[in-house]
C-alpha cells in the first residue's frame, strides 16, 4: 500500500515511531529507513516475505504488525505464535544475496 492508503488504526502508530526515533517530520522520508538490513518473515505454512531498507512495527493489541519499506510500500500482516520476524543486518552480505 501507498502512504495515502495507511489505515487510521495505523496512523497514530506510525506517528508513535517518528517520534521515538526523533524524526522532526510527521511522515517518512528517506532518512527514516535503515539502509542495512533486512526484514524477514516466515508465517505457519512455510510461505516467507523478506523487504529490505525496511522496520517494523508491532501491534499486539491489533493482532497486527507491520513492514513499512522505502520502495515496496507498507504491508500488514495479522500476527499470531507461529509467525517468526526477525530483522537482521545485511551490511555484511553480498549483492547477490
């Protein structure tokens, strides 16, 4: 999804995260996405996402999280046990990856 199409349930949350990483803007701009790492996520029937350049926000009481990205959009998945997220650091990996 594009950042116009942000649900309202998720607006305060992203407006929560600018503010803890001390951004003085009130949407993202490129400064605000990592640039060394990755964001993987691999869901209870094997199937997996993986984005780069992007974070995370985890939304226990909306049974949600989700993978904000510099050049693939947002995305939302509902959470639940089985889902295993992991965001590690790619700076040391190669191109081909």
């Amino acid at each position: 999804m594009r950042p116009n199409d942000l649900p309202e349930r998720w607006k305060a949350k992203l407006q929560d995260h600018l503010i803890a990483i001390g951004s003085k803007y009130k949407t993202l701009g490129a400064s605000d996405f990592p640039n060394d790492n990755v964001v993987r996520i691999s869901f209870e029937d094997k199937s997996k996402a993986e984005f780069r350049y992007a974070f995370i926000i985890n939304a226990p009481e909306l049974q949600e999280i989700a993978v904000f990205t510099e050049h693939c959009g947002y995305h939302i998945f509902q959470s639940y046990d089985e889902m295993d997220i992991m965001v590690e650091d790619f700076s040391d990996f190669s191109e081909n990856y």
